[in-house]
C-alpha cells in the first residue's frame, strides 16, 4: 500500500517536482513549453504558435481553418497598435514578450495560490514539500523507497533536486519564499541568479555516464533519443549536429562539454527570443518583402500562427485588458 501510495505521488506531481521540460530545453532556454524550434532539420510551428499566443496556446480547441483565421484576426488588430494596418516588427515582438510574460505572471500566481493555502507572504519549503508530494517532514521522506523511479527520477533525487533549487531561489536563506523568490523557483531561466542551476540540471540531464560532462554521444542522444540501429547511415541533420558540437559547442576540442560550454550553448549571451521569433515569423509570412506584415499576409499564413487546431482565443478576446 506504501508503496503504491508513493507512485500515485509522484505521477500526480510529476509535473510540479520534476523540472518541466521547458526549464531544461538545451537548445534555447527560455518558457516556450517543451517545443523546439526545429526537430529534425523539420520546422515546428507548434513553436511559433506558443511563442505568438503564450499561455492561450495551451488549450487547443477543434477549429475549422475559417475560425482560426476569423479569430486570428481579432489578434492582428489587437497587435496592430496604431492601427494603421501593417504589423511592424517593433509591434509583433512586443506582442511576443507580452504574452509570455502574461503566461509568466499567470503561472507563478495559480502555483501560488494552489502551494501557498494558507496565503501567507511567504511560503516555507515544508508547505510547499506538503502541497506538492504528500508529506512535510525529512522521516517522512527517508521512509520512500528511494530506488523507486518514475520517468527515470528516483523519488529522493527529485526531492533533492527541488531542494536545491529552492535553496538557490531563497535569498535571504530562510527557508521560505517570497512571491517573486517563488517565481525565480518555478522559473530559473527567467533570472539572472538562477542561471547557474539552470546549467547544472542541464548537465545532470544529459550526463548519463555522471562525471560532471557531455560527450558527443550524450549531446546526440539527449536531443535525438531515437538514432537509427547501429549500422544504418545517420541522416543529414545528425551529422550537421556533431558538426555543430565538434566545431561551435566544444571550444576547447577536448571532447566533452564542460560547465562553461554547456552554459554557452543553452543559455547564449544576448540571444533575444522575442526577437528572434519576432523576425522569423516576418520572414516566413512577408511576401512583397516589405518587412512588414498585413492582416492578408498573416492571414494566408494562419496555420504558422495559430493552425487548424488552433488555440481557444476566448479569454483573451473578452478580456479588455491593456496591451
């Protein structure tokens, strides 16, 4: 019974104690669900869609392609900001960052609420360890089957693991969280203190072998967990990214990506998301290349914005809050 007890835990709040896979995305670091970019050498507009519509792009509703583009472009007017029927770059990713900080803010206060039931200023890691797995006390804890693995997490690392981010996020060391030391908890890559444990449980994921580095053959296997049988010729896009790692990602050719290198490739100085994303989207829907986009342009590219599943715009569009 104990033991099916500590498995419902975890399952039920794998989510919660188990870093999502948006904090330890190692090609780009940042709240962008568990999507990449690119998969494959293949484009991923479930990328673009979340980038472009944050947390609206959680809940997909069935939609015919006439409906994803009526109530797509109720958006565009929301983001043409003058009004004057062109989508500027400047306004496209202020709406990018708008909405992710809007999925930020809204994520930080339903945890909040949910974790903290007493509603007090701040929240203390027993609270919290309570709310999330079931239990407030380390005798407790030290009672769990700690070979007992879920999704390749025994119990006691993820506890661990949440510990030590806690700790990093708790400023003043006293065990609890304010608000915002919460937020820098839930969301590391978000902050600049943060950054270190970031790079250190993105390296705990991929090292298999566990001495402190990643290999090729990690690198590979951690973005590309699904290489043909031994034997078979690897495909293009495999080799472009032992490329990538042999060239750009191991700066010292020593074999092995160490700490600094790790934090080079997920956590790259100056990369602008929003930005980035902002221009990508320009570039794929600007067809007079003008370096701006109309409502037809974005229009005739719908399904690189919202698809024909597209996202429940609802909330959002009742909502007259200011942009």
């Amino acid at each position: 019974m104990f033991l099916c007890f500590v498995v419902f835990i975890l399952v039920h709040n794998l989510t919660f104690a188990i870093p999502k896979q948006e904090e330890t995305n190692h090609k780009i670091a940042n709240d962008l669900g568990n999507k990449e970019h690119y998969q494959n050498e293949e484009h991923n507009k479930e990328y673009d869609h979340e980038a472009f519509l944050g947390e609206e792009a959680k809940t997909f509703d069935q939609l015919t392609p006439e409906e994803s583009q009526k109530r797509l472009s109720i958006i565009i007017d929301k983001i043409d900001r003058d009004g004057d029927g062109y989508i500027t770059f400047d306004e496209l990713k202020t709406w990018i960052i708008y909405t992710q900080k809007k999925y930020l803010t809204n994520d930080v206060n339903k945890q909040w609420q949910t974790r903290n039931v007493e509603g007090n200023d701040k929240i203390t890691w027993d609270a919290y360890r309570k709310a999330v797995y079931g239990f407030s006390h380390d005798y407790e804890a030290s009672q769990l089957d700690k070979e007992e693995e879920v999704g390749g997490y025994s119990f006691k690392s993820v506890l661990d693991r949440d510990k030590r981010r806690w700790n990093v996020a708790d400023i003043d060391g006293d065990g609890a969280l304010t608000r915002d030391e919460f937020a820098a908890f839930l969301h590391p890559n978000e902050n600049e203190r943060m950054k270190d444990i970031v790079v250190l449980e993105a390296i705990e994921d991929i090292d298999k072998d566990k001495d402190g580095k990643i290999s090729l053959e990690e690198y590979i296997g951690d973005m590309f967990p699904d290489l043909l049988e031994p034997g078979e010729e690897l495909p293009e896009w495999v080799k472009n990214e032992k490329e990538q790692f042999s060239k750009y990602r191991d700066k010292n050719h020593d074999g092995v990506l160490d700490n600094d290198e790790v934090r080079d490739w997920i956590l790259p100085e100056g990369f602008d998301h929003a930005d980035a994303e902002a221009r990508h989207l320009i570039y794929e829907s600007d067809s007079d290349a003008d370096e701006k986009l109309t409502k037809e342009e974005i229009l005739n590219k719908y399904d690189l914005f919202v698809g024909s599943q597209a996202t429940d715009f609802g909330e959002a569009l009742a909502r007259h809050d200011e942009f």
